[in-house]
C-alpha cells in the first residue's frame, strides 16, 4: 500500500529539533516522525484511528501521542516557536483577520462525558452544540496577512462569535527570539460585521490597535435615527479591509484536512491538538 507523507525533510530537519526528548528511563520514543505523518494521515483522511495503515506504526501509539502533547502543551510549544522563527526573520504579517467558522460533528464526537467533573483540560460541553443543523463545532480563527494561522480558539457550535473575541485575541502572542516580552498587539484587526460592538472596538482601542470593522445595517440605523445624539460613525478603512479574505482562505486551508473539516473526536483538546498540528505543518513549509 501506497502512503503518500506530507512531511519532507526540509520540513522535518525544522520540526526535529522542537520535539520532545527521549524519557531518561524506560522504552525510548517510537519514531517521531512516522508518528507525525500517522496523525497527519489520520486527519487528513478522516478515518478511523484503527484503519492506519501499518507503515505509519500502531494507531495507539499515535493517539496517545496526540493527547499526551496536548495535555502538556507541546503542540503550542511548538507552533509558538514556529512563529517565533517567522518573526525573527521578517516574515510573519501583524495585519491580523479574525472570523470563525463552524464544523459539522460526527456522531461518534457525542459520547463524550457529560456528568461529573470535566478533565482539568477539557470544558464542560466539550466544545460540542446543538442547533438546527445538528452537533458542530466552532473553530475561532485569526490569521495573518498570508492566510497563515495566528491563533485557534474552540467553542461550541451555536456559540457567537463576538463573545469569543478577546479569547482568540489573547491567543496571539509572539515570544521574541532575543531579549523582550512577547509580541501580543497587532498593527490592526480585521473582521466582518459580526464583530462590530462597542465592547470590542472599545478593547481595541484600550490596546492601541486599528479597528477595520464594517457596522451592520441596524448600527447605522439606530445611530442615524438619534441625530446628533448618535455621534460619529467609527472610522473605517475600506482599501484595507479588502485583505480581509486571507482568514477565508486559511480556514480553506485547515479544511482541506477531512477530519478537522468534521470533527469525530470526542474531546476538544484533541481537535485542537489536530489543529495545531495542521497549523505548524502549514508554518514550517513556507
């Protein structure tokens, strides 16, 4: 049987140095390579876990892989220090979109525990939702200008998105390579009208950053009716906002991934786990 790998050697001479060293006792690590491509596979097919083909190695090898980086925190580490790299060489965009999009939830994601006390990682509802369409997911995005991922944020599926603003602001941060604290303010954020509020502007302007931010239609109208009262409108940069897209096409991106495109894993930190995943192989391949 044919794999086809998506971790070249270019790719993995950046990634080999971030990984986890062996343990000082007990049976040394299975492969860290072949471990990241079986996970990349699983995802980026999304089968099941037991139908990984043999030349990636034991399924449960790599599942456990992915939850124990979750759990403490090496997926993050190494996106973060993916981005720390960028941005020492020039190359990462400080002009940050933000939008969200929603992914539908497969059944086999329900069985999740519901009663008793959550795990110390995991949020009660699991980032699962119920609406109309179903269980779904909703994954919070905030990329560069370069339609690169910046920060992911998970809530349930009905959630909305401007609740969830500071959350996924609060991811962005940048460790520098030399000495200083690390980067969290971007030059300016750009999102459609679901994220026009007083209370977001107002955050942004609280940080000194650039709000490109259409107001929707009842905004406008409620403002006008109150005449001089209303004040004025916000300032808006619309040749600006025109690079908007480049968050649309990074979710395009990540979605090009079957298994993040429908999540079937019961718990979130897995998903997100999957997602920085996808985010650092995207990162170390410019």
């Amino acid at each position: 049987m044919s794999i086809r790998l998506v971790i070249t050697d270019a790719m993995w001479a950046r990634i080999e140095l971030l990984m986890p060293a062996d343990p000082v006792r007990g049976r040394r690590w299975a492969d860290h390579r072949r471990t990241l491509e079986a996970i990349a596979w699983k995802y980026r097919t999304c089968s099941p876990w037991r139908d990984l083909p043999d030349e990636l190695g034991s399924f449960q090898t790599a599942h456990k892989r992915l939850i124990r980086w979750a759990v403490d925190g090496t997926w993050e580490r190494i996106f973060t220090a993916d981005l720390t790299t960028a941005d020492a060489g020039d190359d990462i965009g400080w002009t940050v979109s933000v939008d969200s999009t929603v992914c539908r939830a497969h059944q086999h994601a329900a069985g999740a525990r519901k009663r008793g006390r959550p795990g110390r990682w995991e949020p009660d509802h699991h980032a699962l939702g119920r609406s109309r369409g179903g269980l779904s997911t909703k994954v919070h995005l905030a990329s560069d200008s370069r339609a690169r991922p910046r920060g992911f944020h998970v809530t349930a599926g009905q959630a909305g998105d401007a609740p969830a603003f500071e959350a996924i602001m609060a991811r962005i941060q940048v460790p520098r390579s030399g000495i200083g604290r690390p980067r969290t303010r971007p030059v300016a954020v750009l999102a459609d009208r679901a994220y026009s509020s007083r209370a977001i502007r107002g955050h942004l302007r609280r940080r000194g950053i650039k709000a490109v931010i259409p107001q929707s239609a009842d905004q406008i109208g409620h403002r006008l009716k109150r005449g001089r009262a209303g004040g004025r409108p916000p300032g808006f940069d619309g040749e600006t906002y025109k690079q908007r897209n480049a968050v649309e096409l990074g979710i395009n991106r990540l979605k090009q991934w079957r298994g993040l495109a429908m999540r079937t894993d019961k718990l979130a930190m897995a998903y997100q786990a999957a997602l920085h995943l996808a985010a650092i192989l995207i990162w170390v391949r410019r």
